[in-house]
C-alpha cells in the first residue's frame, strides 16, 4: 500500500516542479527585459535632455558674445543696445556688463552707478561660460535663474535664464522618469525643484549625461513605482502564455511519471 502512495506523491511533486519552471523562467525573463527597458530609457532621456539644453545654452552664449563690445564703455551709452540684445533672445530674463565682478550695466535697471573702468578697449578672450543655479528671490513668480558668466577677471557678461524656461524643456522630455540637471552640486528638477545634495535613488536605475560643452550633468531616474508597474504591465502581457506553458510542462511530467509500464 505504501508503495503506490508514495509513488503519486513523487510524481504529483515532480509535476508541481516541472509547472514552476516556466513560471520562474517567465519572470527571470520579464524582469531581465524591463531592467535592460528602464536602463535605455534612461540613458535615451538623459541624452535627449542635454541636447535640448544645450541648444538653450549656445543660444545665451551667442548673447553673450554679443555684448561683449559693450563692455568698458559708458552704460549710458550702450544701454539701448544691451536691451535690443537681450530682447531678440526669448531665452533670456535680463543681462548685466560688469566690471571686477560688480554689474554697472542692467537690460532691466539701466545703470547702477558703479564705473564701468579705465580700460575702455574691447576685452580679449573671456572665460568659458560658468553655470550657477540660483534659487528664487523674494519676489512673486521668482522661480529661480541659471546664471551664465563670461569674463576675463576684470570685465565680464552676466545673462540670466528664468529656471521656467528650462523646466518646460524638461518636462517635456521627462515623461514618466524622473530628469534634473546638475550644476555643482545643485539640481533643478523637472517639476521645478531647486535642491542641493545627493541622490538617493536605486543606483540602478538612474544615468548621468555629461552636456560635452557645459558644465553640468543630466540625471535620469526611474522612481520604485515606475519599475513596479512596469514590471506588472509585462508580466499581465505574458501571463497567459506563461499559465499554458506550466500546465503542459507540469501535465507532460505528470503523464511520464504516471503512464502505464509494460512487464516484461
């Protein structure tokens, strides 16, 4: 009597076995699929945004070379220039002359008072734009600038983008992931949070893109709940599939292990 009890137990649990195995092998493989998805999707967002970005970029340093002639020069009479520059770039909130790092020139103010410097002639070769984020002022609709310099140590070009502006472009990209741009240290997110400090997401699942002409890097992330419902969108996909493979591979072994033997 315990010979066959024993033997329906064996075959009934080899069975199981042999069911959980495409089952198993099923999510090892939708997993695999989706964690090599997130990571493109990334890396493809990531690179989209610092094209777009650096678009904006070349843009503000063609002001910037613009308004390099002023410098050195009265604010008086450069003023109506300074504000026709800074008018044709709808990227660009407002635009200082400065002199040892003090703006005496403002597209907005006018002059400030301070001089504009003995050196009257044209600058050489300014330094390579500094990217700073700035957080908002105490004022209404302030959400906080990128500040691009341009200097030589004594005369520079300060321009100002609204924060707003790069959001937009962020958001645009960004779809379900979750995008910031780094700039030292500080990162302006793609909802228009402006945060200093480290990330904390799953190393995993997030890629840096460094702009090859800026200063700053491009982070991509997919967030717990992405990667959850990612995965459960697959896996719905290929449930039925993987249901009928388990219960003929479960069934086979079933009948291998139970069919009638022949005596010999």
């Amino acid at each position: 009597m315990t010979g066959p009890h024993r033997s329906t137990g064996a075959a009934l649990a080899w069975s199981l076995g042999a069911a959980a195995v495409p089952l198993i092998a099923g999510f090892g493989l939708t997993w695999a699929m989706v964690d090599d998805a997130l990571r493109k999707q990334n890396i493809t967002i990531g690179q989209a945004a610092v094209t777009s970005i650096d678009r904006v970029l070349d843009e503000v340093t063609g002001t910037s070379e613009a308004l390099v002639p002023l410098l050195g020069q009265r604010c008086e009479t450069v003023l109506p220039r300074l504000r026709a520059v800074v008018s044709e770039n709808p990227w660009v909130r407002s635009a200082s002359l400065l002199y040892k790092g003090k703006p005496y020139c403002h597209s907005v103010s006018g002059t400030t008072g301070a001089p504009a410097g003995p050196n009257r002639s044209v600058p050489g070769n300014l330094r390579a734009s500094t990217l700073t984020l700035q957080h908002p002022e105490n004022r209404v609709q302030d959400h906080g600038t990128l500040r691009s310099l341009h200097d030589d140590g004594t005369h520079g070009v300060e321009v100002l983008i609204d924060n707003r502006v790069l959001v937009d472009r962020l958001d645009l990209l960004s779809g379900s992931t979750d995008v910031a741009m780094n700039v030292n240290g500080m990162y302006l997110w793609d909802d228009g949070s402006l945060l200093r400090g480290e990330l904390r997401q799953n190393p995993r699942y997030r890629a840096q893109t460094l702009s090859a002409r800026y200063d700053y890097a491009m982070h991509s992330s997919v967030s717990a709940e992405d990667l959850v419902n990612l995965l459960t969108g697959k896996l719905t996909t290929v449930l039925g599939t993987l249901m009928m493979g388990s219960i003929l591979s479960g069934g086979l072994c079933h009948w291998l292990l139970t069919r009638p033997r022949r005596e010999l």
